[in-house]
C-alpha cells in the first residue's frame, strides 16, 4: 500500500507535508506557524478565505519581518469561493531559520488551510 502522505527532499532531509488549520482576527503580526529553532518553514500551498467580509492578508517572515507574500485579497464567507494556491513541488515562499510565519490582517477576520514543510536551515 503506498502511504498517503506527500513528502519532499532538501538535503538529503525527507520532509513530510503538514496542513495547519488557523482562524486569524484582524490585526499585524498574528501567528500563523510558530517559530520552530533551527528550521525553515515553506509555505507549499494553502486556502483562504474571510470570516464574513472580504480580508486582505500580507504573510511576513516573523512578527514585523519582511513580507514574503501579499499583500492579496481573500473572498468572504459569504461568497462560494475561496482563494487557493494548490500545492507545488517548489513551493510559494519561506522564512528564515529559526522564524515563524506571521501575517497582518486587514477589514475582516480570515479562516486559512496552509499546506507546509519544515526542514533545517
């Protein structure tokens, strides 16, 4: 039976996928991955979409970091759709080591499926 569990390469380091499921209120600076020591954290796919109005998101290497991503307009709950980037072998972006990945919010609240690896700097 084949495991069902995507997994990738860096460095001769098997990195399995991991989905983080987060519900971010407006504000800057927010946690979406926690900081892991030693380790980079990239970002391979996710979906977005607002909590009931339409949501602005900027992703940034750590609280007041650089942005790696956005800023990009997230459709509201209210509508049927949602914005996703599928999974992709290179991946969108990354952090630094040993930095999580954080986001600043804009208008309205945002529920996120965000689709990563990690692996050592």
């Amino acid at each position: 039976m084949t495991d069902p569990i995507r997994t990738y390469e860096i460095s001769g380091e098997v990195c399995k996928l991991q989905c983080k499921a987060v519900s971010v209120a407006v504000s800057n600076n927010a946690t979406v991955i926690a900081a892991i020591t030693g380790r980079k954290i990239r970002i391979m796919g996710f979906v977005l979409q607002g909590d009931g109005g339409v949501s602005k998101i900027t992703f940034k290497d750590g609280s007041g970091g650089a942005t790696l991503f956005g800023p990009i307009t997230v459709p509201s709950s209210a509508s049927p759709s949602q914005l996703a980037l599928g999974i992709t072998t290179p991946g969108y972006f990354e952090t630094s080591s040993g930095v999580g990945l954080f986001a600043d919010v804009v208008t309205t609240a945002a529920n996120m499926n965000v689709f990563y690896i990690d692996y050592k700097a």
